[in-house]
C-alpha cells in the first residue's frame, strides 16, 4: 500500500493502476513500431497458446467476435480485399484441374435450390446491402435487367451453353453491362474461362 507521487490517490499493490494504465498508453501511441515488434515477437514465441486461447474466447462470445471480425474488414476494407484475391488465386492454381472438371450433380442442384428457397430473405437483405455499399450499381442493374426479362419474356434461356453445347448450369455473362438485355448463355466452365485471367493469358 502506498501513495502515487501523480495523482496523490493511495493504492493497493505495487503500483498507481489508473496511472500505470495511462502511461501504458501514452508509451504504446508514441511508439507504435516498438509496441507492433514486442507484439509479433510475443505472438511468434507463443504461437500455439495465444491461438488456442483465442479460438477458445470466439467460440464463447461468437457474436462479439463476429462484431470484431466485421468492424476489422471495414476499417482495412481494400487489404481484406487483396488478402481474398491472393488466397483465391493461389487456391485456384492449386486445384484448377479439378475445379474445370467438377461439375454439380442433381443432388447438389437439389440441394442449392432448396436453400434459396428456404433464405430468401436473407439473400435479398445481403444483396440489397451489397447494392448500397457498391458504388457502381450498372453491374447489379444489369442482373436485375436479365431476371425481369427472363420473367416477361424479353429474354429466352436455352438449354445449351452457348459456346460448348454443354448442358451444365447457366450463366448470363454481359459482355457490357451497358446493354442489360444482350446477354450470351455459358456454362460454369466456359464462364470461368471468360473472366478468369489465367486463360485469357493463355
């Protein structure tokens, strides 16, 4: 027990906590390189641990992880971004054999379909936030365009993909989204090859 020479209040312990505590983050803000060096070398030397210890707190407080998770994509909005091309790119170049050849089965079809139906609502909440956080809406209006069409009769689907002949499922590509209406019919292969650049490389 004893008296803190700052702020004169008596406290318990070693040291002043709320002064101690003030200190702390002063130091961290004057110092940011330091804090994020001492930070990654604690994280490397206990690597296991701190993993486990966090994956414990997650599953016990989901929705504040969540909260986190979300408010982290947010603030580093273009970095997650990279971070999800890279891991999609290197993931496709690892299994593109197999991705090209895999095709969805009628069970999976099945499966799929029943889903949508039963979240509906959801998908149009997700959708309809991802149209107000996109700043280009012709891409969306375009999509917009081609179900309404297919609805009314403006817009024919076929059974064939428009460039293999395959009967897998089908995809409405734009070649400019500008023309909603002017759409070529693919097949997941083909509509992979047409926006992946990989192939267009090749």
């Amino acid at each position: 027990m004893g008296t803190c020479r700052k702020c004169k209040e008596v406290y318990e312990g070693l040291k002043c906590k709320p002064c101690t505590a003030k200190y702390m983050r002063e130091w961290n803000e004057k110092n940011p390189d330091k804090v994020k060096a001492i930070r990654e070398k604690k994280y490397l030397s206990h690597k296991e641990s701190i993993d486990a210890r966090n994956k414990e707190w997650a599953e016990k407080n989901r929705e504040k992880s969540n909260a986190i998770k979300k408010a982290y994509k947010i603030r580093n909005r273009e970095k997650y971004l990279e971070q999800q091309r890279k891991y999609a790119n290197e993931r496709y170049l690892k299994n593109r054999d197999f991705l090209l050849s895999q095709k969805k089965t009628p069970e999976a079809l099945e499966v799929l379909k029943k889903w949508r139906d039963e979240n509906r609502v959801r998908i149009s909440a997700l959708s309809l936030e991802k149209y107000h956080q996109t700043e280009d809406k012709t891409k969306f209006k375009a999509r917009q365009a081609v179900r309404y069409g297919l609805k009314n009769g403006k817009i024919v689907k076929p059974n064939e993909c428009q460039v293999c002949s395959s009967g897998e499922e089908l995809h409405a590509h734009h070649d400019d989204y500008q023309k909603p209406l002017q759409v070529t019919w693919l097949c997941v292969t083909c509509h992979k090859k047409v926006h992946s650049k990989f192939f267009n490389k090749g």
